[in-house]
C-alpha cells in the first residue's frame, strides 16, 4: 500500500497535527499549519474530524476557515467540523470562531459526536448542511452516499473524565458468497445464467470493510476495536517506555504490537514526540517490526515528512541474531 497516495499531513506531538485522507476529502484534526501547507488544497476539504479538543489539534482552524473565505478558490463549497459531544476546548473554539466568522460565505456545520455514531459521506452541495442521515432512494444524486462509505467512531483513553474519539472510515463492498467462492469464471457464469433476471446479483453478497482507522492521541487502541482495517494510524509518542511516566499516550512499540493482531495493510506511525531524532524512530521501530513478526509495511508521518521505514533484514538485524 502506497500511504503517500492516500494521506498527506504534519505530526509532531505537542506543536500540531493534522493528516488529510485524500480520497474523501477529509481532514483528521486540524493543528496549527494546516490551511498554509494545504494552500488551495483546503477547498477540498469537506469535514474535519476532530479526535478531541488539545490545541495541537485544533489550533489551525480559524485559518482554515479564513482562507476558505477569502482565498481564490470555491468559497461557497460547506464544511462540516465533527467533534467529541461534550468537549469544552472545541466549545470555546466554536465561539471563537462564531464571533469572528460570521459571515462566511459558506454553509459551516458543527456536529457532536459520541461513540459508537454512524453517518454517511455524502457529497455536500454548496450551502447545504451537512446530512446526517442515509440518503432515501430517490434523493438527489449529489447527496447520495459516496461509494457506500460511512464514518464510524470509537471511544479511545486520552483524556480522563472526558470523551475523546476515534474515526474508522468503513465501505460497503460485494463479493462472491462463500458457496461460489471456489468456483471457475465459467461455472460462475453458469449459476449467474441459471439465476434468471437476479443475474450475477444473486451470487454476490454485501460486506463491510474497513479502509482506514485513526485514533487520535492516547493509550493503545483495543485491537478488537479496529480489528480488520485496511491502513491504521496509531500514535507513537514515546519511544521509550520508561519516559511516559503519567502521560496517556501509547508507546511505538505499543502501536506496532496492536497493529500486529490487527494486521492490516499498512501501518502509519504519528504523533512522534519532537525531542527523537529520524535515526532513533527507525532503530525502535525496525525492533518492534521484528519483535511482533511484522509483515506488512510500517510508515511514519514525522512533521512533514511521511515515509516508509526501511524493513530489517532478517539476516542481519541485531534483534534478529538475539533470536
């Protein structure tokens, strides 16, 4: 899996954090420096989803919205803005930006959230707000589901006493049912003829998949959670564990044992701690890759840079020989 064709972003913990999922134009939090790097790029942008209100997340806003405004682009294309119900730094935010954007020219929409809530992703039409709802069959084509995706969330541990959120981005797809599974193009066709007008349709059934899961700031993510992803984002603060003392933030050894069960096809690392060095991020996380028998590729978004770490060779990485 190509990451970098998917996601384009800035992580550094504490300063700023903000990733966008190209292929649904969606903003995962929103840090400071996100409207400059995105330049024109931030009219693509239909929803930011916050994950919880810390300003390292949130901080890049209010300039995202003034450049949307006034920039030279679609300044009548709407923005929704998701974020954990209840959270009172997103609160203050609001009003904030309520008092000093008031007369956008777009259609903006602030959505709480909590766990366990479901919508689909729509294409939002100009002015509009943002649906909530799954489209009735004959709705409007521009506000149908796009693809059949929809937004899941998921509870995660950052901030005691306080909702924080994870996003799993899930689509509906068909495949063949498991009894045609094994069969030759040519007996498929066979069944799909002897179906009559059900066709090919009557051999194929619906499944859930789960292209990305992203879950913020905090400890490690309950595998079961995101069990079945395609691309996981998990955050990897601490390199060494005996530095995390009180804070609520997972380790990268952690991230990469979780996504280990999980399997997916790619992992992406972020929300690395400023105060490591490139050397020390791919020392820790080509020891975890083999410590958890990893087989799939390992990304990092670490500030502005995202790219692939250097899988160990099995016959001369250290960790290997100690095997």
């Amino acid at each position: 899996m190509d990451v970098s064709s998917l996601l384009f972003g800035h992580s550094k913990a504490l300063y700023s954090t903000w990733v966008l999922y190209k292929p649904d134009h969606l903003l995962l939090d929103c840090g400071e420096g996100a409207a400059t790097h995105l330049g024109n790029g931030g009219y693509a942008v239909e929803r930011v989803l916050l994950t919880h209100g810390h300003i390292d997340h949130i901080s890049g806003l209010p300039s995202l919205l003034w450049s949307r405004a006034a920039g030279m682009g679609d300044t009548q294309k709407p923005l929704a803005i998701y974020y954990p119900r209840g959270d009172a730094f997103v609160a203050d935010m609001q009003a904030y930006l309520e008092r000093t954007t008031a007369r956008l020219p777009f259609s903006l929409r602030w959505v709480p959230l909590e766990a366990g809530a479901s919508f689909e992703l729509h294409k939002l039409e100009s002015n509009q707000p943002a649906p909530e709802r799954a489209s009735e069959p004959d709705a409007p084509r521009a506000q149908r589901p796009r693809r059949g995706r929809r937004i899941v969330t998921f509870a995660t541990q950052h901030v005691p006493g306080r909702l924080t959120l994870g996003y799993k981005i899930v689509e509906t797809r068909q495949r063949l049912k498991p009894e045609y599974a094994a069969l030759s193009q040519e007996e498929i066709r066979r069944h799909a003829v002897a179906s009559g007008r059900e066709g090919a349709r009557a051999l194929t059934e619906e499944y859930e998949a789960t292209l990305l899961a992203v879950g913020g700031d905090g400890l490690a993510l309950d595998p079961a959670t995101v069990q079945g992803c395609e691309l996981l984002l998990h955050e990897a603060t601490i390199l060494d564990p005996a530095e995390r003392k009180h804070q609520l933030h997972a380790t990268l050894d952690e991230a990469v044992r979780v996504a280990a069960t999980v399997r997916p096809r790619a992992l992406l690392l972020y929300h690395v701690s400023g105060r490591y060095q490139t050397g020390d991020i791919v020392r820790v996380a080509r020891a975890s890759m083999v410590r958890h028998d990893v087989q799939f590729p390992v990304w990092c978004l670490y500030r502005d840079r995202l790219w692939q770490i250097p899988p160990p060779r099995d016959e001369t990485h250290p960790e290997r020989k100690k095997e």
